[in-house]
C-alpha cells in the first residue's frame, strides 16, 4: 500500500490576540483569529449574558397578558384562607 505524502500549509497561522470583555477587562490568549497582536473587542461575554448569567427577564406580550392589562385583571391577587 502506497502512502500519500502529508499536504504542507493548510493549516491557518496560530498566533496570540488580545481579547477585551465588555467591562474593559483584558487578558491574552491565542488564536487564528485575525493577525499577531491583534485586539478582539467583545459586545457580549459570559459575565453579561443570559445564558451564562441567567437573569434573563421575560416580557409579557401575549393573547393572555393583553386579556389581563386590557381588564385590570393583573393587580386582583387571590385571598388567603
């Protein structure tokens, strides 16, 4: 069985980036993004999104909170016994 010989220079060029979080915060990693020494800057990262900080607020638009807002029914609470 015959080999084929290895294809050179097809991997893309890894190398160090600084990466700047959303509160100014910065560290060094390394990367294939971009070129040497360049600087990433973050809109989102893990200490302000939802899916990491799961603070998520819910926004009560549907069929059922018109019906409430529309009738006044959301400030009725129920009585306890």
């Amino acid at each position: 069985m015959m080999q084929r010989p290895v294809k050179k220079n097809i991997h893309p060029k890894y190398h160090t980036i600084t990466v700047v979080m959303t509160d100014g915060e910065e560290f060094t990693t390394r990367s294939t993004w971009g070129k040497e020494g360049a600087v990433m800057r973050l809109d989102t990262d893990p200490k302000t999104h939802v899916a990491w900080t799961k603070t998520q607020t819910f926004v009560k638009r549907g069929r059922v909170a018109k019906f409430n807002n529309r009738f006044d029914l959301g400030k009725f609470s129920v009585p306890t016994l």
